[in-house]
C-alpha cells in the first residue's frame, strides 16, 4: 500500500497523482507476471473442497488492513525507513526464482505474501508499516499446504476422528468396531476417507478463528486461547458427525449419506464450530474485571473503510517505489528472455513391458487398482505384482507408482495409506543396504513390521530419484527441489516391496526372502526408472 502524507488539494496533488499511482500499478502488474505460476496455483487449489475458502482470505485481509488503517493519521513527515521492504521484495523474488525454476509453483505462491508484506513496507516504512503484520499473516490461510504436510495432517486427522467418531458410538451403544479407518457396524462398514478427516473445516475455521481473535478486544491470552481452540473444536465436531453418520446408517440405512444430507451436515457441523468459538469468547469474557457483552467485545466497526480505501489517491513516488517497481519489471523479463534447460521425455519403459520372471522368481499377471484408490495415488504409471517361487514360504507383493511431475501429484509414503488400510505400524526404521557384497551404491530404505490382527507383514519402501534411494519424505522433498533446480527434472518413484511373515517361520527367514527379491529388482529397476 502506499505511503501517505499530508493532504493537499486535488490541484496540487495532480502532478503525483498519475506518478504515484502508475508505478504502483506497474509494481503490481509486474508482481502478478513474475509471480503467475503461484497465481495459477492458488486458482486451482481453490477448486478443491478443502482450499474452497481461499477466494475470500484477500477480501478479509483487504478489510482487515482498512480496519487498521483508520488508526493511521495522515502525516507529512518524510518516511525514511523503506530499507526493510526493499530487502524483503529482494527475497522474495529469490523465493519466486526458486520455485519457478524448480517448477514447484506452491513455492512461488509462498512468495506473493512475501510481495505483499514488501509493498506495505515500502509504503509505509518499517515502524509503520510492521504494525500491518495481522492481514499478511492472514493470506496464510488462502496457501495450498506442501503434499507432504497436507497428507500426514490428513492422515492423523482421520485417525484421531475415527477413534473419537467409535467411541461416541459406543457411549450411545452402536455396536461399532474400528480397524484402521474403517468403521465397522456389522452389516455396514464406513471408510473415514480423506474427506473425512476435518481439515475440510479445519482451515476455514482457522480462518475464522483468527479473524475472531484480531477483532476481540481481551488480552493476549485471549486472543491465543481462541486462536488455538480452532484445531480442537474441528476435530471433535468433525468427530461428532462422523458418530451421527454411523448411526444414520446403523438405524436407517447407507442410502441416508448420500447426497443432499451428507453436504447439509457438513455445513451444520461448520456452524456450529463457529458458535462454539463465540461461546468461548463469552465464557472467557465471564471471567473479567469489566464483564463486557460479547459484541461490544468484538471491534465490528466497519465505518471509514471506503474512506481509508480512498487514501490511494494521495500516492507519492517515492525512489523505493519506484525501484520495486524497476525491480520487478526486470525480474520478469529476464526470467522471460534467461536460458531454458529442455530436458525432453523421460527415457524409460512403460511397466507394460515389465520382465515375467526376475531371476528364480515368477512375477504375477499385475493388478489393477480401484477406481478411488487409482485417483488417490495419481500416479502417471504403476506396477502392482505378486513374485512368487516354488521354494519360497510366501509371495512377495511388489509395488511401483512412477511420477512423470512429482510436483503436480507426489508419492504418498505409505506410513500414510497402511493406517488407513487398517494396517499398524509395529516397527519402523531406516536401514541402508546393498544390493551385493562390495557393491559401493547403497540403499537407504524403510524396513517396516505391520500387522492387521494376527497377521503380519514386512515391507520395505523408499523413494527412487535420479539415481538416489531415499528412505525420509521429506528429504525427497528437498531432493525434488534441488533437481528442478539444478537439471530441470522432477520426475521419481515410490518403490515397495511386502511379504507376510508366516505363523511357522521366524521374521530372519521373512526378510531373507524380501532381500532375494530386493536384490534381483536392482537389476532391472533402470530399465522403468531411469538414475538420470
């Protein structure tokens, strides 16, 4: 926003009018080109039911920062401090770079609130305009999380609201059995699926939440308490309407999801998360000196606004703005005119030519996944086979999603979708392995024990990704990054290997067998996933 000085006449003004306001609007064009990546990734999160919300987080923040600015008097004294935001626009178009050129376009939205927070303090200077921190920390909330943040929320989330959902069923004497995500009422069996797990309301509430705690006039302690009392209230609300679901299909059928009602009780759960808050605050209040009515305790005052948004008339050229605007113009077009890295098409073979045998073991007619779970991996190509041989006591299960984008969709690690299958995690750990004795590559992988009831399984998993065996998420996360960087590429693959542990063998003799195949898929691995 601009900075703003004392007020002249329209006459006076009429030589900075046009000045002012045409390097802010050539800043602000400049930004939305260089940035338009992280634009485009915004419009499409927002058409997902969980980021629906974001259109009106820069509305809210726009008001938010009028209601601010009614506290700020005009004043002709010269701002001298635009340093902090001049440094500030400088990262973030260095953030922007990053994301750009690693084509992870989340990252160039991060830095549209970086723009924005470097715009106000050019305007404004550092000690006025660092006092506007409320409506930028508040576009926060319009961001995509990263995949991997976003699937261990969720995948915690549906854990914690199906175990609630259960035992609220057992309080009202539904008989009910959890195994995993799936709620089990003896003829009708419910999957607590992705959609189920809260953040749906999570964010948006959130949202609320901390408009609701800048308005309030308590105390700090206030403010925070409302703050984070928005993660709670969701989940056991969304708790709840998982427990009215089981018991609609317990008592009248599974037909009473569908549709209309299953949509009209997610929205009557949403409001009621907001009314508690307001119930919290009151209670809060309660506790007092002053004991003050709710409302009077809330700032609702909205007069002015029209008023304060006008105040862009009174722009001033300043030689910071003027320079964001130089700044901007020539990062986008130099990243316009700059050296591209055309890598082509990933040189590999489809899994359709995948070998049938791989040395002593026979490799399965390969699997095809359901029409949700296919859509939930969003995998560009998979292999989901059975190996099996003579000798060996049991098959072992072999699993590859390859990525051609790992940006657009992403592995999902299966410490997120065994829970969910109903499998437990007994046992997890990052080994690294050979795949031959005096072999100078190693693999860092994932040995997991999971059980499902008496049965048990050991998995190995880890990430593939141009030549690298990762076992951590989050480090191939970092790698994916580093490789958009450096080589133009972000393509990988999930790689898993089970087999169960039988009740007449020891967990040696199992592992015995996953490493015989684990050595023998090495062979081959480059032919459909290529190291570069």
């Amino acid at each position: 926003m601009p900075a703003i000085h004392k007020p002249r006449t329209f006459s006076a003004l009429n030589g900075y009018f046009h000045a002012g306001t045409f390097w802010l609007a050539i800043a602000t064009l400049a930004a939305l080109l260089y940035f338009q990546e992280g634009v485009a990734a915004l419009l499409t999160a927002w058409e997902l039911p969980e980021y629906s919300h974001g259109p009106l987080i820069p509305v809210l923040s726009l008001l938010l920062f009028l209601r601010q600015l009614k506290d700020v008097p005009v004043t002709s004294d010269p701002v001298a401090d635009r340093g902090a935001g001049i440094a500030l626009l400088v990262f973030a178009l260095l953030v922007g770079a990053v994301g750009k050129q690693a084509q992870i376009d989340d990252i160039v939205a991060y830095a549209l609130i970086l723009w924005v927070g470097a715009m106000l303090l050019i305007s404004w200077g550092w000690q006025q305009g660092k006092q506007f921190w409320p409506p930028v920390v508040h576009l926060v909330f319009m961001l995509p999380l990263p995949g991997v943040i976003y699937y261990k929320m969720s995948t915690i989330l549906q854990a914690w609201s199906s175990e609630l959902g259960v035992w609220m069923l057992q309080l009202i004497n539904v008989p009910v059995f959890l195994e995993g995500n799936i709620i089990d009422l003896g003829v009708y069996k419910l999957h607590v699926a992705e959609a189920c797990s809260g953040l749906r309301y999570l964010f948006p509430i959130m949202s609320f939440s901390y408009i609701f705690a800048v308005l309030f006039r308590g105390s700090i302690w206030h403010k925070a308490v409302l703050l984070l009392a928005a993660a709670p209230i969701t989940i056991v609300m969304n708790s709840v309407r998982i427990a009215f679901a089981g018991w609609l299909v317990n008592y009248l059928g599974l037909e009473y999801l569908e549709g209309f009602s299953h949509f009209f009780e997610g929205w009557v759960i949403f409001m009621i998360c907001v009314v508690i808050l307001f119930l919290l605050a009151w209670v809060m209040l309660r506790f007092t000196a002053e004991k003050m009515p709710l409302l009077d305790a809330l700032d609702l005052d909205t007069s002015g606004w029209v008023t304060q948004a006008t105040r862009i008339r009174l722009i001033e050229p300043s030689k910071a703005l003027i320079l964001s605007a130089v700044l901007l113009s020539l990062a986008t077009i130099s990243w316009q005119v700059r050296p591209q890295i055309d890598t082509g098409p990933v040189d590999r073979e489809p899994f359709l030519l995948f070998p049938t045998t791989l040395g002593p073991w026979n490799v399965g007619i390969p699997e095809v996944l359901t029409e949700n779970v296919a859509q939930v991996l969003a995998a560009d190509d998979y292999l989901a086979v059975q190996l099996s041989r003579s000798d060996a006591a049991a098959q072992v299960g072999l699993f590859i999603a390859w990525y051609d984008d790992q940006t657009r969709n992403g592995t999902h690690s299966p410490e997120i979708c065994l829970p969910g299958a109903g499998w437990e995690i007994a046992w997890l750990e990052r080994v690294d392995v050979a795949p031959q004795v005096g072999f100078s590559e190693t693999y860092n992988l994932n040995r997991a024990v999971i059980q499902k009831g008496e049965s048990r399984m050991l998995v190995y998993y880890w990430f593939e990704q141009h030549g690298r065996h990762v076992a951590w998420d989050l480090a191939a996360k970092m790698y994916l990054l580093w490789d958009g960087l450096t080589i133009g590429r972000t393509d990988g693959a999930l790689v898993r290997l089970t087999t169960p542990i039988t009740k007449d063998e020891t967990d040696a003799q199992a592992e015995a067998r996953l490493q015989d195949t684990f050595l023998e898929l090495t062979t081959v691995m480059p032919r459909f996933v290529p190291e570069l």
